[in-house]
C-alpha cells in the first residue's frame, strides 16, 4: 500500500513538472471531440481524447503487470 501512495505521488509530481509541455498536445482537439459554444455557455465533451488516453494507460498498465 505505501509503494502505491509513493508511485502515485511521483506520478502527480511528474504531471505537474511536464504540465507546461503537456498543455501543447492536441488532446481535447482531436477531430471527434464534441465542443458546443453560445454566448453565455460551453460544453466540451472531448471523447476521442478519452478513448486514446484509455488505451494508451491500458497498453502501459498491462505492460507492468
């Protein structure tokens, strides 16, 4: 249990110090992603972005297990 603490806080930690790199990706725009904007409202719905994310955590996951 507290090797899964310290991995997730190593991987919050690495998240925050890539962040700026990460923010340039075009995840949230992939063709597919729902974005509806009016005047005084706007949804996105990014689920392509979803399903990549999924199987790329998916793919790294069962490489460890």
């Amino acid at each position: 249990m507290q090797k899964v603490i310290i991995l997730i806080g190593l991987a919050i930690v690495l998240i925050g110090v890539l962040y700026p790199y990460l923010r340039k990706l075009p995840f949230g725009q992939l063709p597919g992603d729902i974005f509806y904007k009016s005047d005084n409202f706007s949804f996105v719905f990014p689920i392509v972005t979803c399903i990549i994310i999924s199987i790329i955590l998916t793919v790294i996951l069962n490489l460890f297990r």
